[in-house]
C-alpha cells in the first residue's frame, strides 16, 4: 500500500485545484491511499528562527506528513504568473529538512493556462531535491467552472480513468525506484 499526500496550492472555498485532488483521492487505485493536506491557511509565515524546537505545529504536521508520505500530489494555481504564496510558504518549511529530499513528487493542473506557475513550481520543488514525475502529466481544465460543473467534469468517465492512470503511473514511478 502506498501512501500519497496530495496538496492544493489554492485557498478558495471553491478553488479548481482542491476539487482536483479530491477527486485523485476518490479515484486511486485500490492499492493508494491519497490523503489530503488542508492546513495550507493555518501554516505561518515561514522564518528560519523559529525551526526545531520552535517549529509551529501546523508547519511540523505537514512537515510529518511529507516525512512520511511515499510521495507528494501537487495541483497549484497560477497568480500573477507565478506560485501563490501560501504554497511557496509550505514549500519553505520543508527547505532545510529532509523531507523533501528523493521525495517522488507529481504535478496535476486544472487550468490549461498556468504555465508560469507550473515551471516555477516545478524548479522550485527540483531545487528542493524532490524526485519530480513528469512522464504522465494530468491536466483537467476546471478553470472558471462552478462547482456543480467541476463535479460533473470529474465524474466523466474520461476524467476518472485518467486521474486513476496518472496516480498508477506515479505510483510505479515511486515503486520502481
């Protein structure tokens, strides 16, 4: 059984990219558990000084569920051509720790147009040491979508098969290293 941390860079209360990662995590195979990480608003600003024995406990919970994690499941909005900052700020308390290090880590978009935000993302979690699964991208656009739409666009049976194939494929990705 592997163990997935899946992550929406978006703090909307109808945000395309937590849709997206609930509906990975609804549509894994029968051998992945996808938990999702949901205390991107409650992490304080990240500061160096306050690490260790300091560290806050939102910042060391997400810090222990990457630690423990096989892997990572990111879907990231795109703002002002880059990455919004509550997920830059994440990505910031794992910096000088090991959890990111050979961390298998995959993207997943909802919007077809957030290609800065993805190449930023992406240079940023390499840097970080993440092990990056770039050979089955998923893309479903959800972008502008209520969520009576989003809902229905993710219960197409296209959409299902290729979330649980893009999951499947990360998954082999992690057991084969």
């Amino acid at each position: 059984m592997l163990n997935l941390i899946a992550i929406s860079g978006s703090l909307r209360a109808a945000s395309t990219n937590s849709a997206l990662v609930a509906a990975l995590a609804a549509n894994a195979p029968a051998d992945v558990i996808v938990e999702i990480y949901d205390g991107l608003g409650r992490l304080p600003i990240f500061n160096p000084d306050d690490e260790g024995e300091r560290t806050p406990p939102e910042a060391a919970r997400l810090i222990g569920m990457i630690t423990r994690a096989d892997g990572v499941i990111v879907s990231c909005p795109e703002y002002a051509h880059g990455v919004p900052g509550g997920m830059k700020n994440a990505l910031d308390w794992l910096v000088s720790r090991d959890a990111a290090v050979g961390k298998p880590a995959m993207l997943v978009h909802a919007s077809p147009r957030s290609l800065y935000a993805r190449a930023a993302l992406a240079e940023v979690m390499r840097t970080m040491s993440f092990a990056m699964y770039e050979e089955m991208p998923l893309e479903i656009a959800l972008l502008g979508k209520k969520p009576a739409e989003m809902e229905a666009i993710l219960s197409e049976g296209a959409n299902r098969q290729a979330m649980h194939d893009a999951v499947q494929g990360f998954s082999g990705f992690i057991r084969g290293r």
